[in-house]
C-alpha cells in the first residue's frame, strides 16, 4: 500500500470443497494473529470453507512503520477501507473467495468486517 509492496497472510482451509459448502472469513483482533482461531478451526471447518486472514501490519503481514494513516482519523479510516478493499479483491481475484461469503472478526477484526460490508 502506498507504493510499496504489501503482503497480507492468509490460509484456507478446506479450499476443496468451495462451491460445496459455504465460506466463512475470520480476521483477528488488535495485537492478534490467526493463531487466536486454532482452537474451534477443526468444529468450524466441517460445516464452512474457512478462509483465515492477519489485518493490517499484524501478524506475518509486511509492517507499515510510516504512513499518512497516521495524520489523521480520516486517512486512517481511508487506509483501513483501502486494507479490506484490497485484501478480499485479492483473495477473490485468486479464487480463495466466491462471489458471496460471510465474514466474522473478533473485537478490532469485527470492526473491519463491518467496515468492509458497509463499503
């Protein structure tokens, strides 16, 4: 983002049976990785096609140590639209998500889902 390359982490899990069973993207909360889902993954994944993601500079994601987020509410609440925008455009134009998904985050990750569903 900004010009300069980004990696955002992601993994899937039981990415053979898209199309059969219904995906589900998890994202973290603040201080987090996806780490913090292992415990229900095996539950969860027999029912959903689960698609597990690390937001912004956390976790294995590159690291954004100087942005303009940082001069303003406005910018910051741009780069975070511009985060998920950008990330689930990714994961779909690589055949990772279908067209339709549900999306769940826990504490900071539930605001960027709900960030990106009213976008």
């Amino acid at each position: 983002m900004e010009g300069k390359p980004f990696r955002v982490h992601f993994v899937s899990i039981n990415s053979e049976t898209k199309g059969v069973k219904k995906t589900l993207v998890l994202t973290h909360g603040l201080f987090g990785n996806i780490a913090c889902f292992g415990h229900f993954l095996d539950r969860i994944s027999q029912h959903y096609h689960v698609v597990l993601f690390e937001n912004c500079s956390w976790g294995l994601n590159s690291k954004v140590e100087d942005s303009e987020a940082l001069q303003s509410v406005d910018k910051t609440h741009e780069w975070f639209s511009n985060f998920m925008i950008r990330t689930m455009d990714a994961l779909t134009e690589h055949n990772h998500l279908p067209e339709k998904f549900f999306m769940s985050g826990h504490s900071y990750g539930g605001y960027l889902c709900g960030l990106y569903a009213s976008l």
